[in-house]
C-alpha cells in the first residue's frame, strides 16, 4: 500500500515540473519569434511603396540637396521687376492715330525693328516744312555758288557775294532744325524725301528685348504721355528687397543670395547684391536692396513675388540645405523622403536645423547631390502615418 502512495506522489511531482516549465520555455520561444518580426518590421519602416495609379495623382517633383555659404543672413521680401538698364517705354511723341501694329505681346524685338505705324496732321506739317526747308536751302546753295563764281570774275561786288553766302547759311540752318523735328517725330530724312505716308509715321524699338506689354489698339488717339509699348531684356532681371536697417548695413555689395518664388516651389535661384540703397524709409525703417539674378529658362516674370535670403557680414563654413518643404514632422522627428527605383521612396531620419528662407539647414542625414521629394513629401508623409494606424488596429 505504501509503495502505491510513493508511487502516485512521484507521478503528481513530475506533472508539476512539466506544468513550471513548459509556460517558461513557450514564452522563450515566442520572444526570440517576436523579436525577429520586430527587426523586419524596422528595416521595412524605412521604405515606402506608392502604388503607380496614386503616384501619377501625387505629383512628386524632387530637388537636389545643396551646399552653400553658412554664416549670419537674412531672409527679405520683395518684388521682381526688369532690368532697368535694358528696359524701354515706347511713346507717340504727338498725338496720333494708331494704324497698325507690327508687334505682339511676348514677341521678341530687334533694335529698330518697327512696332507701330501711327498717323498724325502734324507730321504732315512737319514733313512740308522739311521739305519746303530744303527747297529753299538747295536754291540758296546754287544762288551762293552763282555770286561767288561772279564775284571771283569782278562781275558782281562782294557785298552781294556775302549776302548770297548768309541767305545759304540762314536756309541750310532751318532744314537742320526742319530735320531734327522729323527726327524727333520718329522720322528720318529719307523717309520725309520719298513722302510715303505723307502724315504717318513708325515707332521703332529702341533696343534688342522682349514685349512685355502692349497697350495700343488699333484706331486709338495715342497719346505721348501714355507708353504703347514696354519692352525689356529679360535674361537678367532686377529682386528689390526691403531689409530693416540694422540688417541692410551689414549686406556686402557682390554678396551672394539665394532666391524662391512663391510661384515655382522647390526652386531656388541664385542671385547676387547689386546695389545697397542709401536712404532708409522713415515709415518702415527699412532700406530698398537690389538683388540681380539670371534668367536663362524664361520662367521669372516681373512682378513675381520673391523671398531672398541674403548673408550678412563675414561669411563662416558652408551649410547643407534642402527646401523647406522637403522636411516633414512624424511622431519620432523630421524625415525626408528620397525617391527610389518602382515608385517606392526611402524615410530617411533627418537632423534639422536653421531656417534660410525658403531652405532649411540639415544637421545630419543626407549628403550634398541627393535627390529629396519637395511637392507631394506631404501626401508621402500622410501615407507613412496612415499605415501606421492601420498596423496598430491590427495589433489589438
């Protein structure tokens, strides 16, 4: 009997032991297999797969990250407008009537190529009163050169030789004068001669450009207080900028800046100070500077509005910067998105720094060449948070 109770109590220990460690061991096992899972899951978090119908929809554009000069600077607002040295307003210079037009708006221009052929009753004075001009010089010439040839010879007396000579001069001085208002009316000698057009006339263009505005219309009395044509060079444009005066008195002349525009996001441009102004505002305490900037691709228009970021002072290493949009804000810090093979995109953990106007200064996490999503790293950044809701909800 005994031995049967020794019995059953060694078969009820065993059973205990098996029941201690068995849960121990599962746990184990479950640990190193979660632990596996979260490793992968870790790797994964970091790309990003965009199927290709959304990609269309998102619009993606990408923006290299640059290296520039670091140092103190200032971001200023202001306005694009033309280069005023190669910049021109094409006015009647009487009142006249519109016949035609011989430019178009954005058309380029050559120096002296015709704009606008105008009519006018007072050119028509004008152009008799050149030619009556030179009618009269012509005789006087001829009649000065008669009384000299007789006054050598002794047929006529000197006295009448001199008056000859001063009709002439009087004559040729008013065909200068008849010549120089037809010049002023836009009309050259040549043209006054062959009388085509007897009261018409062509404005010109003044300099090699592009129309930028048009404001003649066929029939219209123009008037020489209001310009027909604006016409500019516009490969190189002019950014005024305002700066508060502490700021503008540490700009250098020649200084390098970087430009975005409102219009073109994820675009900088590269500018350079111009002209510091030398009179502060006394309502806005600010002083005007000009920035200038190249315009090779034609798509800066004047009148953009601009953001410039220029430095002040001695300028120390360079910075690493991308646009400011390219930067998104998750719940663990700032990212940034770059664009790989099959429309998936890497989440790279970035290190943020100053604000340069429209850039911002990257600490750590991407290298000057790499490509950085800019328009749609938004949209990508809602597709990041979005599963990661959808991995939470299928957690519990």
């Amino acid at each position: 009997m005994k031995a049967i109770h020794i019995l059953l109590l060694c078969l009820l220990g065993v059973c205990a032991c098996k029941r201690e460690t068995s849960p121990h061991d599962e746990a184990r096992t479950h640990e190193k297999e979660a632990g596996a899972h979260a490793h992968d899951e870790g790797e994964d978090e970091r790309i990003l797969h965009i199927d290709p119908e959304m990609l269309r929809d998102l619009r993606v554009t990408t923006a290299p990250v640059q290296e520039r000069p670091g140092g103190e600077g200032v971001t200023a607002l202001g306005e694009l407008g033309v280069n005023e040295n190669a910049y021109a307003e094409v006015a009647a210079p009487i009142p006249a009537r519109v016949l035609a037009l011989l430019a178009s708006p954005g058309q380029q221009v050559k120096k002296g190529q015709p704009l606008v052929e105008l009519q006018s009753p007072e050119l028509g004075k004008a152009r008799a009163a050149f030619q009556s001009s030179q009618a009269r010089a012509t005789a006087a010439r001829q009649a000065a050169e008669r009384k000299r040839s007789l006054g050598e010879e002794r047929i006529v007396a000197d006295k009448e030789v001199q008056a000859a000579e001063a009709e002439a001069a009087v004559a040729e001085a008013e065909l200068v004068a008849a010549r120089s208002e037809l010049l002023a009316l836009g009309v050259d000698a040549q043209e006054a001669v062959s009388g085509r057009g007897f009261a018409g006339f062509t404005l010109r263009s003044p300099l090699d450009g592009t129309v930028i505005e048009r404001s003649a219309v066929v029939g219209q009395v123009a008037d020489p207080s209001r310009a027909l044509f604006h016409i500019g060079d516009l490969s190189r444009l002019w950014l005024t900028v305002h700066a508060f005066e502490r700021d503008a008195v540490r700009i250098q002349p020649g200084a390098p800046a970087r430009v975005t525009f409102a219009a073109l996001p994820g675009r900088d441009f590269a500018a350079k100070v111009g002209f510091i102004g030398q009179r502060v505002d006394p309502a806005s305490r600010t002083i005007p500077v000009r920035l200038e900037l190249d315009n090779p691709e034609g798509v800066l228009r004047p009148g953009m509005s601009a953001s410039a970021f220029i430095p002040l002072g001695v300028q120390g290493a360079n910075v690493t910067t991308v646009p400011a949009a390219a930067l998104q804000r998750l719940e663990d810090g700032w990212f940034a998105f770059l664009p790989k093979d099959g429309g998936t995109f890497e989440r790279r953990s970035v290190g943020r720094g100053r604000t340069l106007g429209g850039d911002v200064e990257v600490l750590s996490g991407l290298k000057p060449g790499e490509q950085v999503v800019v328009d749609g790293a938004f949209l990508l950044k809602a597709e990041v948070e979005k599963s990661r809701g959808e991995g939470e909800e299928h957690g519990h």
